[in-house]
C-alpha cells in the first residue's frame, strides 16, 4: 500500500495568529466604521458595538476551539455539522456557503477595494455606481486568475499585504494620538447623544460591526494542520483577537479625533477622508494603502475558499469537478472560476451595505446551528476527549447572541430580502432530496464532468488526512 499525502503539523502559534489577525483586518476597519455609527447614531454607543462584537468573536472562537479539539478534521463548520446534525445540514451549509457566503463576501471586499480605488479621482462626492461595480470586477477577476495560475504568487500577495494593513493600521493610530495629545478631544464629549436603542439599529449595528471580525473562525479549517492544537488553537485565538480588538477601537479613537460624527457618517471612504486631513496632499497613500489591503483580503477569500469545496466534493456533496485541481499547477482552477463567476452575479445588483447584511445573516444561522451541534455533544456525549474544553455556559451564551442576530432584523422591520435568503438556504435542502440522497442523473453530469476535466486540464485530488 502505498503512502498518501498528508498535511504536516506545520502551523505553530505565530503563524496560527497571523493566520487569524491576518484574515480578519481586511477591508473591514476602513469601511464598517462609518456604517456602525450610522445605525447607532452615537460615537459612545458605537465604541460599545466594536468592544462587544470583538468579545463575540473571541467567545464563538473558545466554543470553536472545543469543536475543532473533539472533532480534528479540517473543513471548519461543515465537518462539525455533518459529525453533529447530520448530513442534510451539512448539504445545506455548504449549499449556501458556495452559492451565497463566499461569492457574498468576496463581493463585499471587492467593492470596499474598488471604493478605496477610485476615492481619489472623486474627492468630495460619491463615484458612480457603474466605476465601482466595474474595478471591483477587474479585481475579482484579477484575483481569480492568480490563484488559479500559481499557489505560490497567491501567497507572495497574502505577504505583502499583511504589511501594509499592518503599516496603514499603525499610521492612523499613531496620527490619532499626535491629534490626541494636541487636544483634539471636542468628538468624545456627551458621547452618547443621539443613540438609537431599537432592537433592529443594535441588530443591524452588530451586523456591520462583526463584518471586520469575521475570520475569527480561519484556525478550524485548517486544524490538521496546527501543531499541538489543543494548546496552540485557544492560545492562538485569544491573542490574535484580543490585539484585532484593540487595533480596532484604537483606529476608531482616531477617526473620531480627526473627524466629527456627521463627517464619519457622509464619508464613502473612510481612511481617505482621514487621510486628506491628517496627511494634507499626501491623503491618497491611504486610499491606495486601503486598495492593497481590501486586495489581499480577497486574495485571501479566493485562496481559503476552495478548501471548503474540496471536502464537500469528497463527501459526495458537490459535483466532483469542484473537487478536481490543475494536472501541473496543483491550484483547485474549477472551484475557484465556479465561485468567481457567482461573485460577478452578486455584484450586479448589489451595494455593499446589503451585502453585509445578507452574508451576516446567513452566517451568524450557521453559526447557531453548529454551536447546538457543540452543545449537544456537551450534553449528549460527555465522554468523548476533549483536550480542550469551554464551560456550557459559553455556546449557550453565544447561540443566543446568534439567534439574536438572526430574528432581530427580521422581527424589528421584515425585508423581502431576508425572506429570499432564508427560502435559498431551505431550498438546499431540496436540492438535498433527489440528487444527493437519491442520486438521480449521475450519468448527466458524468458527460458534463468528463467534457470540463479535458477543457480545465483537471484531475482529482487525493484527500488529506
């Protein structure tokens, strides 16, 4: 019997908290700013939401980190809802995860990238639509041939704009505390006027409040390849978001130095605004500061998106040609022109504001279904190893922080939209009925598989264990 490949336990703590510091301060921080205090209305009440969404997702990372201890497989929530709820879920998880949450977020960020882009040439009123929508396809598209061309470029890209968030980050904090120690505190009295308590502006608030968190789940799709995971996993969590968190409320401090409520709220783009007052003629380095590192969270959309398709296409539960990788350049070409093309659908209709709130939506459900799966197991099988282990308190906590999310904009003002999402994600379940379980018209897609291996030069990859 021959030896398979296998992941090697490679990742040690620093590379687990780049990993996760690295996903999460995206284009996030220089875009939600503006949308956090439009829902909450008050600069206090503002820094609460950052304060309390980063403790959210260090609390759904702890519960995460037990998940990814008890069951060490790779592949994130669809692993733990195929091993806890069963393999309809899991379907439908991974139904919407390909056809709404990744293409969704990878919109997100490409617009977020494409108004940083064009924020110079129009300063002082907002670019058309049409611009917009256009650069944020070019970097879709850009990105896409990257990765499907060389694994290698790809992480060369992820590298360098690791650096340069890292440096723009440090260049707003620092100005902010120049501004600071000049006196600059006329923003932060009666800090809270004005805040709005509705249940649908906490929601809708939270909403773009995790969006620049999201990542904080990256470490569970890559647990085979952790060393010592059950140490290094919740070490690794509470570091890195503890330090997002405080970069986060720090950068606010000093957009809210430099910049009245009202100035935040009518800015397209933040950090360029800040840039235009802070650095004077100089303003522009931000906005292309912010570009390069809305680029490389995309890039990283692209590059950890396709593990995801792998493991569902292994399992039977997507058409093996997502499965299948580049005979020479060993980069997964199908999932990634698959997901490409739906991120250039969502992008016609979209805004970015929406977007949000739709992959949030869909997300914070998936989230309480797998954390009941984590609950069930505490409850139900208390035997298995765990080397690592959370109170019960924690997953409930967090699943109704979850549930929250869900109903409170549904509750508080019902969208039509909301309603389209949840149908799609339940119509994964009958997608589920015939070709999963059934396995109705293989011989179809056989034809379709066999035509698209030839045409992409693809051939099946061996499953890591």
């Amino acid at each position: 019997m021959e030896q398979g490949l296998s992941l090697k336990r490679e990742v040690g703590i620093i590379g687990a908290m780049s990993f996760i510091a690295g996903t999460m301060i995206g284009s996030g921080i220089f875009i939600s700013p503006q949308y956090v205090l439009l829902a909450i209305g008050s600069p206090g009440a503002s820094f609460i939401i950052w304060a309390c969404c980063g403790l959210i997702a260090m609390l759904g990372g702890l519960c995460y980190a037990e998940l990814g201890t008890i069951i060490p497989e790779s592949g994130g929530e669809y692993i733990y809802m195929l091993r806890t709820t069963g393999k309809i879920t899991a379907f439908v998880f991974v139904f919407s995860f390909v056809s709404v949450m990744r293409p969704a977020s990878a919109t997100g960020i490409a617009l977020s990238c494409a108004e940083y882009v064009v924020a110079p040439f129009y300063s002082g009123c907002a670019p058309p639509q049409l611009v917009l929508k256009c650069v944020a396809a070019v970097a879709i598209l850009a990105l896409a041939l990257v990765n499907c061309l060389s694994v290698r470029l790809a992480t060369g890209i992820q590298v360098v704009t690791m650096a340069i968030k890292a440096l723009t980050l440090a260049v707003i904090i620092l100005g902010g505390v120049v501004m600071l120690f000049q006196g600059n505190t006329a923003n932060f009295e009666d800090s809270f006027d004005g805040t709005n308590v509705g249940v649908k502006a906490i929601g809708i608030a939270f909403y773009q409040g995790l969006w620049p968190y999201d990542g904080w789940n990256t470490l569970n799709y890559l647990t085979e390849e952790l060393k010592r995971p059950e140490v290094n996993l919740p070490r690794a969590l509470v570091i890195a978001i503890s330090l997002v968190t405080g970069l986060y409320l720090l950068v606010n401090v000093s957009y809210l130095t430099v910049m009245t409520p009202n100035e935040l709220m009518s800015s397209t783009a933040v950090a360029v605004t800040w840039g235009n007052k802070v650095l004077g003629s100089w303003g522009w380095i931000m906005s292309l500061a912010a570009a390069l590192s809305a680029f490389g969270s995309l890039n990283g959309t692209f590059f950890s998106g396709g593990r995801v398709c792998f493991v569902a296409a292994r399992e039977g539960h997507m058409p093996d040609i997502l499965s299948m990788a580049h005979v020479h350049r060993l980069t997964p070409s199908p999932a990634l022109i698959f997901t490409t093309l739906i991120s250039l659908v969502v992008l016609i209709p979209g805004d970015f504001q929406s977007i949000v709130n739709y992959f949030s939506f869909t997300a914070w459900f998936f989230y309480a279904v797998t954390l009941s799966g984590l609950i069930y197991l505490k409850i139900k099988k208390p035997e298995l190893p765990r080397p690592y282990s959370v109170p019960i308190v924690l997953p409930i906590l967090i699943l109704l922080v979850a549930i929250f999310l869900v109903l409170a904009p549904i509750i508080d003002q019902p969208q039509i939209e909301y309603l389209y999402v949840a149908l799609f994600i339940l119509s994964g379940a009958i997608v589920y009925v015939p070709f999963i379980h059934f396995k109705l018209c293989p011989g179809m897609f056989d034809k379709v598989t066999t035509f698209l291996q030839l045409f992409l030069e693809v051939a099946p990859a061996e499953k890591n264990l």
